[in-house]
C-alpha cells in the first residue's frame, strides 16, 4: 500500500492475560510510513483490519491488572474454587472459576483462608495457589 499523506487509522490493542480477561485500548495512529507502523506492532498479531481501523491482539503471559488489584481466591457455595472480585465474603462477582474441592479434605487453616479471601498478588503466587489446591479436587 503506498501512502501519499499521512493516513489516521484508529488502533484497538487487545491484551489477553493468563486468567482470560482482555483488555482494549484504542489509539489514533498518524502513518507516515507503513514500515515504520509495521515495525512498530511487531510483538503483535493482527486479527482484524478494516477501513480506517486495525485491531491487534497480544497474549500476556501474567495475570490481568484486575485480578492483582482486586483478586481473591474463595469458595463457592458449591465447593468451587473461586477467584472473586474483592472479599468473597463481601462479593457476588466472580472473576475465574476452577473445579470442585474437597472440602472434607480441607485443613482448618486453609478453609479459614479461603473464607477470608487469599488475595492474588502475582502471576506465581496465582498458579501456586491454584496448584496447591487442585490435589484436593474433586476428580469427575
């Protein structure tokens, strides 16, 4: 494509973290150069191209910025392992949900822990947790 004057396209980057959130972010972009605009999406896909608008899509291998501000693993009612969005004592909404845990199989400690809300602080703490758990799943 040869461009005679700079070209205005709307750019929507979409970042997808390991816990399945996306998020968007739209930029005015002036080309005045398709090389240049080309190097400068290198790190990422492009899914989507129309008129006037391009949409690249990034996997990132972390933990969305929702889960660590506001992230905590929880039970549900029904045994699940659960990342809730703020105190699971306090909220309804769920962020993530795993498997079924036994809850016979639960130490005090760790049922009292999930009551409370285990905040998601990092990408390793979010899969320790999730790992340490899982060998208490309720296999189907």
């Amino acid at each position: 494509m040869e461009v005679t004057g700079p070209l205005t396209v709307n750019v929507i980057l979409q970042r997808q973290y390991l816990d399945g959130k996306t998020s968007e972010e739209v930029v005015t972009e002036t080309i005045w150069s398709m090389e240049d605009f080309w190097a400068q999406y290198r790190d990422w896909q492009l899914v989507d191209q129309k008129e006037g608008q391009m949409i690249f899509r990034q996997t990132i291998d972390d933990i969305s910025p929702l889960l660590k501000a506001n992230g905590y693993f929880g039970i549900s009612e029904d045994g699940t392992l659960t990342i809730f969005k703020g105190l699971p004592a306090e909220s309804e909404e769920v962020i993530q949900s795993f498997f079924q845990i036994d809850i016979s199989k639960l130490e005090s400690r760790q049922q009292q822990e999930l009551k409370e809300g285990i905040p998601v602080v990092s990408k390793d703490h979010y899969i320790q947790v999730i790992e340490s758990f899982k060998t208490l799943s309720i296999k189907q």
